[in-house]
C-alpha cells in the first residue's frame, strides 16, 4: 500500500520510455486437482508487445492469464517478469482488468477509479480524474456505477487499471459482454491507449478478428499448449472487413477448427446414420465399429457446416468427460 | 399539461388519502359505540378519553419520565447486546478460527428464546434494570450477529480477488470491499433487532418495574384505568414505528449507492 511507485502521480500525457515488461514463461505447468490445464507452456514476450491469446472455451488461455497476474499459483515451471520471478506471483506494476467491470457499487466511480492508490486525498483525486478524462468519463467522475452502462463500467475498469502505470496490462476478455458497436469503440480506445503508454499487453478473447485487430501476435493455445504463433504485421489501426485481417483470422481459425487441433486421444471413426434436425440443438447419429454414438450439435454450426448421411466422420470427446461403469450384463 | 397536472395531484392525494380510510373509520366508529353505551369503558375506553389521558400524563411530567426510562432501557440493551453481536460477527465471518471455535457455541445459545431466560435473569440480577437489559442485549446481540456474519460471508469473491489484485490488504481491503459488502445484511440485522428489542422490553417492563411504559400500564390495570392502559401500548406501537423509521434512514444513508442502482 505505502509504496513509493504508487505515490508518484499518474504522469499525465508522458510517454514512458521502454515502459514494457518482458514476459518469459518457461514449461509453465497448472494443474487444478488431478486435471492439466496447462501443460509445459513455453512463451516470451518481448517488452511493449500486444499478444493477442485465442483457443476454445476450457483450453487454458484464461487460467495462463490468471497465473501471469499471480491470482493462481503455479503448479511448476517459471514465469519471469524482466529476468526475475515475481513476488509470490503477484507484481504491482501488473494490472489484470475482468472480464466483469467488477466495480465497487459503493464506491463512486472516481473513487473505484482510485482503488489501491495511496497518497493525499487532493493529489488520488487528480490523478483519478486524469484518467477518467483519457477514458473519456470525466463527467460522470461522482456517479455510483450502478448508473452507467456495461461498456462505461469496462472504460471505468480500464482507468482503474491505468492509473498503477501498469507495465504490464492483462485483459481477461475485458469486452466479451458488450455489444458490437461498444466493442469498436474499446478496442479503439485500449489500442491508443496501449501506443500512448508502450506497456505490453495480453489480451484473452475467444473473437479471432478482434485478436487479429488489436495483437502484433496472435497465439492459439489448444489443450494447455501453444500451437500456433503468428506475427500480424499489419499497419494500425486495423479494420474488420480488411482482406489481411479476415486472412489472418481464417488460418488462426482453420488451426482451432480443424481436426488435429483437437485432443488426439479418444477418437472413433464412424459413419452418419441418423440426423435429427432441431433448435437451438440437433442430434447427430455415427455408427462406429462398436455401436452407437450420438452427437449433440448446434444447429447453427451444422448450417454452416453441412453433413450428410453415410459420410465417414471421426467423433471424439473430451477424456473427462467418458463416464465409466462395469459392464455386468456381458457373458 | 394542466389537465394533466390536476389530474396527477388528485391521483398523489387519492393514494396518500386512501390508506387512511379504513381506520379513520374505526376509529369513528369506536368513539360513537363507546358513546352510544355499547361498549364499556372497562373493556375500551373511548379514543377521547385516551387522548385525554394522554395528555393529563403529558401535563403532570410523568408521561415523559416513563417513556424516558424505557427508551434508556431499549437503548442500552440495544447498544450492549448490538455492539458485542457485531464485534463477534465480524470476528468469526472474517478469521475461519474463531468461527471454529465459537459459531457452534453461539449457534447453541441462539436456540434459547430470551424470554426463557427471564426466571435465571431475575435470579441473577434481581429485578433492577440489570436484568432487563440483559435480556433485551441477548435478543438482540443473536439478530445482529447473524447478520453481521452472512453479510461477511455473503461479499462477492469477485470483488475481494480485484480488491487483491489491485494491491488492497489487512485494513484497507476490510473497509472498502468486506464492510461495504456486508453492511446491508448487518442493517436488515438492525431492523429486526430493534423489532424484537421492543418485544423484549415490553415483557421485561410488565413483570417488575418502578418506572417505564410497563410498569404504567401495569399500575393503571390495577386501578382499571383502562384509558391509561391502551396509552402505554399506542406508546410501544409509536416507539417502534420510530426506531423502524430510525433504521430506513440508516439504510438510506449507508446504502445510497444501492438507491442509485434501483433507479435505472
């Protein structure tokens, strides 16, 4: 709380120089019970970096966030922050931002703003209201959040991270919850500001086009483990419907789609024998050589991505999810 | 605009007017029976003879004493049994040890009603103010202990993990994350206890006392002065919608932010 680096006041409009932290991870592994979410992971980021993380719900990418922000211990491997392992994971100069505004209800919103910064009340107050101006919510500095909108919260939210001078900024699908137009917005507003400040980032998203948008890399991580990295040297700032962003996107999202991608383990190959269409959900039967097997698909995806009947499929599953029981019945 | 604007006044005193009504009514009709000789002033004084009996009390000075006396006694039960609920609340919800070795405990003594407890009270204290004050700080001490420790158990583990993260610990996470969190349970704890210190307090007043609201009713009944009576229990039901009105405004104050979000 006392410490000198957060005394100092937010330098207001002052490029910092080589402001960046280099990230090092090295056979990071983390594992929540007997279960391997992530699985010898190997990353650097060289200082001022904006890394851009997709992969499928479950893959790990939120849980390596969690750890570089040292709100979960890690199992075994490094993380070195500039050379040096953080202090029991936790780095002040690393700031994380939710994918919930995770707002103070009562707390106004200059004050959630000022969150953890100690110093003269005058002096926190300023600094706070600098950043809320740079967010663009000055205005609304003596609101209680309850009031704003979900994409205000997400701007208060970033303030609050600026204002440590984060060298290190981690953002946990910070705009998964708004809606289309917030989102540009925001992701306008956190590549300024990133260029502005040259911290480096690592933004979690499940939307391939926004990595592509904001990332100079984009990084696929599938079942604990990085398996695709691909600079994006593309020229700021970056449009959805440009031809090299949806180029970008189609090979990361080819990667995620495609079938090695998925676990090797637990594959049966099989032929369709039964469609049954429905909404939201459809139901799609494969005869394997050892009975049955029945696929639960969204429609959605099936109308993009039609199948027909007696073509070869491979079926797979996650091995937690294979339910065991002793088979009494056979001779 | 006009049209509309008479048509909303008259609307705001219909719905103001109109609770008032059905015992407004009562009332009238209560004092035309009493007068009309159908109901005896041993059962139900009329509500005038109340009135004055009121204020005879009020002139004579006597009126105030009591009800002095049992607010001082309300009071120092409430702030006695209040305060040591709250401190241990807040002990056994934010240290996993003390709720280990004392929430069993008080868990068990919470089983006992209050009121149960009055032949050992007397014994103990005699029948000073002691006693009575020990009776309504238990009843409100388990009231608001409860709710002091859900209320701390209840904060959003969100909010204490970006609290964390944001470099906040030890006092400062305490005072703006987990009291915060808390404190609309620990003021519904308030609210109910300052129903029940009322209950308590009636109880305690009427089995022995010199002085208090209690002991006038009690009297007055021996002298069948039942105008008297039906005084000191208006006077409970006013002291209690007070100490209700009491608790709205601290919920007012303390939880504006919670206003605020209503509103949108």
């Amino acid at each position: 709380m006392g410490d000198g680096a957060m005394e100092k006041p937010f330098p207001r409009g002052k490029r910092l120089e080589g402001a960046g932290i280099r990230v090092r991870i090295d056979g990071l592994v983390k594992r929540f019970g007997g279960r391997e979410v992530l699985r010898g992971l190997n990353l650097e980021i060289p200082p001022g970096e904006f890394v851009s993380i997709v992969g499928r719900s479950g893959c790990g990418k939120s849980t390596l966030l969690r750890l570089l922000a040292g709100l979960e211990d890690i199992s075994s491997g490094t993380v070195d922050f500039d050379g040096s392992p953080p202090k029991n994971g936790y780095r002040e100069d690393a700031r994380i931002m939710f994918q919930d505004s995770r707002l103070l209800p009562w707390r106004t919103i200059v004050e959630n703003t000022a969150i953890g910064l100690a110093g003269k009340k005058e002096n926190v107050r300023a600094c706070a209201l600098d950043v809320l101006k740079q967010v663009g919510l000055a205005d609304r500095a003596d609101d209680w959040p309850g009031r704003l909108s979900g994409g205000q919260r997400q701007r208060v939210a970033l303030a609050r991270a600026l204002i440590h001078r984060p060298r290190l900024l981690l953002l946990d699908e910070p705009l998964g919850a708004l809606d289309a137009l917030t989102r540009l917005e925001m992701q306008r507003l956190i590549e300024n500001i990133w260029k502005r400040y040259e911290f480096t980032a690592v933004l979690v998203t499940h939307d391939v086009a926004e990595a592509v948008i904001l990332g100079d890399r984009i990084v696929l991580i599938e079942d604990g483990l990085i398996t695709f990295d691909e600079k994006v040297a593309l020229p700021r700032p970056r449009e959805y419907g440009q031809s090299e962003v949806a180029a970008i996107g189609r090979r990361a999202l080819d990667r995620i789609m495609s079938v090695n991608s998925l676990n090797v383990r637990n594959q049966v190959k099989g032929k369709i024998v039964d469609i049954q269409l429905g909404q939201p959900l459809s139901e799609v039967v494969i005869e394997a050589a050892g009975g049955f097997i029945a696929a639960t698909v969204s429609s959605r995806s099936l109308s993009e991505q039609p199948l027909e009947l007696e073509t070869e499929v491979l079926a797979f599953f996650k091995s937690n999810e294979v339910i065991l029981a002793v088979n009494s019945g056979s001779e | 605009m006009s049209i509309v604007s008479v048509r909303d006044l008259t609307q705001r005193f219909k719905e103001n007017i109109q609770p008032w009504i059905v015992p407004m009514a009562i009332l009238v009709f209560w004092q035309a029976s009493s007068r009309l000789g159908w109901l005896s002033s041993r059962i139900l004084p009329e509500p005038l003879a109340v009135v004055k009996a009121g204020i005879n009390l009020a002139l004579s000075g006597e009126l105030f004493r009591h009800i002095w006396i049992s607010s001082l006694r309300a009071s120092g039960g409430f702030f006695a049994g209040g305060g040591l609920g709250l401190l241990l609340g807040l002990l056994t919800g934010s240290f996993r040890r003390m709720e280990i070795v004392l929430d069993t405990s008080l868990q068990m003594i919470r089983n006992i009603p209050p009121l149960a407890l009055i032949p050992l009270a007397i014994l103990w204290f005699g029948i000073d103010e002691t006693a009575k004050i020990f009776l309504i700080s238990l009843g409100v001490f388990f009231v608001i202990y409860i709710n002091t420790f859900h209320g701390i158990r209840s904060v959003d583990p969100a909010l204490l993990e970006m609290g964390k993260s944001y470099g906040l610990k030890g006092w400062a996470l305490y005072r703006e994350i987990i009291l915060p969190g808390a404190l609309s349970s620990i003021l519904v704890g308030v609210r109910y206890a300052f129903g029940f210190m009322w209950v308590i307090l009636i109880v305690a007043e009427t089995i022995s006392a010199q002085e208090g609201i209690g002991y006038m009713t009690m009297n007055a009944r021996e002298f069948l002065q039942t105008d008297v009576v039906l005084l000191g229990i208006i006077l409970y039901a006013i002291l209690g919608k007070l100490a209700d009105m009491l608790a709205r405004a601290l919920e007012r104050h303390w939880l504006k932010w919670n206003a605020a979000c209503e509103t949108t």
